[in-house]
C-alpha cells in the first residue's frame, strides 16, 4: 500500500542506487530526488514535503549545516540524517543539528519506514525541533483561524460549509493573510483520505509546469531521464492546492480546466489518460477579476474555480484579533524558542493596533518571534520613531528617500517571509537589485 507521504531525498549516493529508489517511489506518494543542497534547493519551494532524508559522509559534511538551516526554516516536518558508520556520537551531532533521525548507511527502507511512523513521537521527544505553527506552510494537525472578529468568522463559516463537499474553492487575499492555512482546513475538514499537497505555482519555472504536475514519460523531453507521476497523481484522493494560481501560463490553463471537467490528466509525453481525483483549492491575490478582463486568465477556468469563493480579510480589517493574535504567538515562540515570554501590556497592545501590517498575520507573527529571541517588542518606546515606520504606514520626515526605499523593500521582504524572488517581483525590480539595495548576500540560498 503506497503510504501518502511527500519524501525529498537529497545526496549523490542514494541517487546512484537504483534499488532504493525504486523501493522508494513505490512505498511513498511523492517522492522526488536532488544531488545535493543547491538542487535540493530549488525543489522546496515547489511544495511542503513531509521529510528530507539528508545523506552525508561524515560529521564534518557540509549537510550537517544545512540540516540546520532547514531546521531554522521549518522546512519539512521531519528531517532525517543517513551517514554511515552511524555511532552514539554521530547520532547526538546529528540531533543538535535539528535531525530527527539518523539512520546508517546503506539505507535500509524498512528501517527508514518505521522511523517516519514515529515521527510524531519524535517530534516532541528531540531537543531542537521545530513544531508547525498555526498559519505557517507545513502546519497541518492542530491547526485553527485565530480571531473572533466579525471578518474571520465569515470565513470560518464558509470553510465549515464547504470542506464536506467536493466543490472547488478559490481563496482570495493579501500576502500573509492565512490562504495556506484556510487550504489545510478544508482539507482537514473535508476527511479525505489522500494528502495535502501544496503547490507554489509562481515558484515553478514555467516550463517545467505542466510535468510538476501531470507528470511525464521517460524521455518525454531533454532531462526526462526516469517516468514521473506529477503532483496530481500526488493528491490523488486529497487536495491540490494551487497558490498565487495566476502565475500560470495561458495554455496550462487551459489543460488545468480539461484536467477539472473530465477528472483525468494525460502526462507529458503520452497519450493515455489517467484518471485523478483531487480536490483543488487555489489562491489568488486580490485583482484577478481584473486579470481576466484584460485577458490575462481564462474567463472559463476562472469561472470554474470561482465555485466557492473565500475572501481571507487583511489584519487592518480585523484589529479586534491582533491583542488575541499577538499572545497566541508569544505563547507558541516562547515554547517553541526555550525563552521567557515578552509582556504585552496595555502600552503594546496601543502601539500593535496602530501599524499598518503590510505583511499582514505573517508579519505580525514574524516580528513577535523576534520579540521572543531579542527579549522587547522592537518599536516599543521612545525610540520607536526612528526604529520603525510611524503609524499610519508613514516615516519619519528626517528620512532621506533612500532610506524610505529600503525600509519598504525591508518590509516586503519581510512580508514574504525572506523570500527575496518573490519580494523582488512584488516590487518590480530584479533580485540583484533588491540584494543590491538591501546588503542581502547573494550567495544567500534563500528564495
């Protein structure tokens, strides 16, 4: 029985052994294949995976560092270190390195399997790892929409309507508003048995689209050098969900309404059609009634998406919920971060409802983390003037406008979660620019 896990497996090894990745992709339901961190790298923003298995020669590996990394970003929800000889020693360097495994080398599959079903026991049992956030990408068990405001319980409402059905759902909002988390639930709420398989589709090159996902033959195209069953198949039986959607190509457009009026795929590279059942769920920023008047997205597919429509209300819409908001993640960062709580009194909670919140819950939660591992709220007091932008989303009249220019870019940067192609093309410049403007190091892996 193929168990509904997304695996990323990254290393030369276990890429040349023909055996284990055979095993692999017939055991989990997704299961892709890098050499190394930097092609690893290019995969992750693709879509959530449950685990990356991690091989490295030694201690000393430079994927020891990068399993760090991965643990700061939160980046699967278990992390899986293969290396062989193991030992006590190699097991506990792997630990404090963010692992949650570390397994010998060759890899055994039953031995890998039994570790990811005991994932969620190791979860909490090993010092340094991170747990999923409520509205963070890769959160999906325990998850709610925080608020009690007027706006988010319209949402609410709409969610615990729809999720029992099949209909498409087109979630609508700003950056950092909750889409992915509002996605999660309605596939938890749905009770279907397939996975939650999220896919970003504007960090996808165009061209590589359509096999990501309908998948492809062998030798399909230049690079097709094994058969690929694509993210469709992945969710088979769940839900896709497809993020910032009008990123995508006209003519795959088309072939996603195909895919959506006669439930089957046909994989690049053949003529056979493979019937698929997965629910889909899309986002979209606001403006794409406008994008389809202008002739940018399909009129029909848009029509076809648009069966249940979510709007996620941007935090200056619902400032009854940011005192609520703020304490929740102080809460979760406290635990999450082994430090003491940051007061949050009468004098923050004014100044909390007073910014504009460009980047919405995400920056909210984002600078109370920081609040966590700094030990104040920053902009609190005196010296907020000059640390932060005045209320209102204005700055301080001493500014030059290279500084103004900065701190927005900071501020979108921030708002998508450092992602600085993203930001880049939020703002319309190129990414060298923005790492130009900013002092960002270029040799920085972050997206």
């Amino acid at each position: 029985m193929v168990e509904q896990i997304s695996l990323l497996v990254t290393g030369a090894s276990p890429l040349r052994d023909e055996g284990l990745r055979r095993a692999l992709t017939r055991q989990y339901a997704l299961v892709e294949w890098a050499d190394g961190p930097t092609a690893a790298a290019e995969l992750l923003p693709r879509c959530h995976f449950d685990c990356i298995v991690v091989h490295a020669d030694s201690a000393s590996d430079p994927a020891f560092a990068w399993i760090a990394r991965l643990r700061q970003d939160a980046a699967a929800d278990r992390l899986i270190l293969v290396t062989g000889p193991t030992s006590a020693a190699l097991a506990d360097a792997a630990r404090r390195a963010g692992a949650n495994d570390c397994l010998a080398w060759p890899l055994d599959v039953h031995v890998l399997r039994r570790a990811l079903n005991g994932r969620a026991r190791s979860r909490t049992a090993v010092p340094g790892t991170r747990k999923s956030r409520p509205g963070q990408a890769g959160a999906s068990h325990g998850v709610e929409l925080v608020g009690d405001s007027a706006p988010i319980r319209v949402v609410r409402n709409i969610i615990a309507r729809v999720a029992p059905t099949p209909a498409t759902v087109l979630l609508e909002g700003e950056t950092g508003t909750g889409k992915e988390l509002a996605a999660r639930l309605l596939h938890r709420r749905s009770e279907r048995a397939g996975p939650f398989v999220p896919v970003n589709c504007g960090a996808i090159a165009p061209e590589l689209m359509e096999s990501e996902l309908f998948g492809h033959s062998k030798g399909a195209f230049t690079g097709a050098h094994q058969l690929r069953e694509g993210l469709f198949l992945a969710a088979n039986g769940g839900t896709l969900f497809l993020d910032e959607i009008s990123a995508m190509r006209r003519d795959l457009q088309v072939k996603l309404l195909r895919v959506l009026e006669e439930g089957a795929i046909r994989p690049v590279g053949t003529d056979r059609e493979v019937p698929v059942d997965a629910r889909i769920v899309a986002s979209v920023q606001p403006g794409l009634a406008e994008r389809v008047a202008d002739g940018r997205f399909r009129e029909d597919l848009f029509y076809r998406l648009n069966v249940a429509h979510i709007v996620l209300p941007p935090l200056r819409e619902r400032p009854d919920d940011i005192e609520v908001l703020a304490r929740h993640f102080m809460e979760h960062a406290a635990a999450e971060f082994g430090m003491p709580p940051v007061e949050i009194g009468e004098a923050e909670v004014r100044w909390l409802c007073s910014r504009p919140w460009p980047g919405n819950v995400r920056e909210l939660r984002n600078l109370v983390e920081r609040a966590v591992l700094m030990g104040e709220l920053p902009g609190v007091g005196p010296a907020a003037a000059v640390e932060e932008p005045a209320a209102g989303g204005a700055y301080p009249l001493d500014w030059t406008l290279e500084q103004v220019k900065q701190e927005h870019m900071r501020r979108v940067l921030q708002a998508h979660d450092g992602n600085k192609s993203a930001a880049a093309r939020k703002l319309g410049v190129s990414r060298k620019t923005l790492e130009r403007k900013l002092g960002v190091d270029p040799t920085d892996s972050s997206e």
